[in-house]
C-alpha cells in the first residue's frame, strides 16, 4: 500500500481540524468487553495551492477492513434500471462491446446489461484475479491490490473492456495515480470509463455535478468540489 501522495500533501498543507484520535467502527464490541478498537489520528488539511481538502494521513487498510462476513450494505438500486439502459446508448457502444466492472458492486448491473442483450461482460474476481481469499475484504483491501502490473493479467485472462464500471471505488483509492493508471490498463482503444462520484467522473472524463458532502469519512482520503477535481484530472492523465 503506498500513501506517498498524501506524505507529499504533508504537513505543510493547512490544517482544518484535529479530531485527535478516532476508533475504527468496524469491531461492534459489546457493552463492558476489555477489548478495544485502535484508535488513529484523524485531521482534515486543505492545500493551499490546489484547494483540495484531505485526510491528514489516511487509516490503515488492514483496519478498515469489515470484520464480519455475515454483515452486509448495499445501495438501493432502482437507479440502475436507469443506468442499464443509458450505458448501451454511449457513442460507440454496441451488443458486440465488452463490458468490464471492478467489484461485486456492480454485479446486478452487469445483470440488467445481460438481460437487454449485452452478455459480454466481466468483472474483477478478488481470488483469481488479485490473489485475495479473505471473505472478509471489500473495495479498500482491493484496490491495494490491483496493481498496472495486475491489471495487465486481468486484461489478458478476460479480454479489454469497451466499457469499464468502476463504480463506489476511486474515492477509496490511497495511491489514485497508480489506480487509474490500472484501470487504463484494462481497457482497449477508444474505451468508455464509468464512475459515478465527482472525483471519479472528473478522472474518468464524464460530465461532474457541482456538489460536495458534508461528513467525514475515514474510508474516503480525498473530499472534492468540481474545481478541486480538475486538480487530480490533471495529476492522473488518462
């Protein structure tokens, strides 16, 4: 895992707020147990020259992983009906197209796709694709795992995506140019990049909504407006 980006961020960055040490909410521990859950330094900095708003240091991956396979969340997904039916519309896309994803987020999406006619699709597979067979691990132990390197296996075992879905995922990314740097590598010529948060549609080159949330989040290293976006798009050229 390599956080160099936030070290270069730095100290020298402005600092915001020093929530001091946080626990991690992941160890639901029961009233009276004399067991702990780790606590980390939590600060929000901002930079000064690009605006951008940052953890001060982001938790360790190991930490934040779910520790219970049987507790799950997912998002309502009504909106995906939608999102089937847009995708096939994109400039070049066809039933011959193949469709990539990266977790298992985006599995009834690619179901929806299936059932209008596009079957060629894939996703990232945690064991066979990046070597992870902890139940447990979820997007934040993935994306420490998928490396340019890996990324070219996958392409090779599964066939270059024409359109590729990364949805719920580059906002969790600790090392953002190398994980863009491998989902570019998955993909062919010409390909179509989906994401669906501001960061994430600004890297991937599709249309940003101006807004921002208003909580922390220790799974998120980065809060963007639509200016601050352009700050990364630069910094990770597709």
């Amino acid at each position: 895992m390599q956080i160099t980006q936030f070290e270069n961020l730095g100290d020298s960055d402005e600092l915001l707020i020093d929530f001091g040490l946080q626990p991690v909410s992941n160890r639901f521990l029961p009233s009276g147990s004399t067991v702990s859950a780790p606590g980390f330094p939590l600060q929000l900095r901002i930079n000064p020259d690009s605006g951008l708003i940052h953890l001060g240091k982001p938790f360790p991956v190991a930490e934040l992983k779910p520790r219970y396979d049987w507790l799950a969340c997912f998002e309502p997904e009504g909106h995906l009906d939608e999102l089937a039916e847009k995708l096939p519309r994109l400039p070049g896309v066809t039933q011959a197209s193949v469709f990539g994803a990266y977790s298992f987020k985006d599995d009834t999406t690619l179901r929806r796709l299936e059932r209008l006619g596009y079957t060629k699709n894939w996703r990232i597979d945690p064991v066979q694709d990046l070597g992870i067979t902890d139940p447990c691990a979820n997007v934040e132990t993935y994306q420490g795992a998928l490396t340019p390197a890996k990324a070219e296996e996958i392409r090779e075992r599964r066939g270059a995506a024409d359109v590729m879905i990364v949805r719920h995922v580059v906002e969790h990314a600790y090392d953002l140019p190398e994980f863009i740097e491998a989902i570019r590598r998955m993909v062919g010529p010409g390909a179509i990049l989906y994401g669906n948060s501001l960061i994430a549609n600004a890297l991937l080159r599709r249309e940003t909504a101006p807004r921002c949330g208003k909580s922390i989040f220790l799974l998120h290293p980065f809060y963007v407006q639509a200016i601050t976006a352009q700050f990364r798009v630069r910094d990770c050229p597709l």
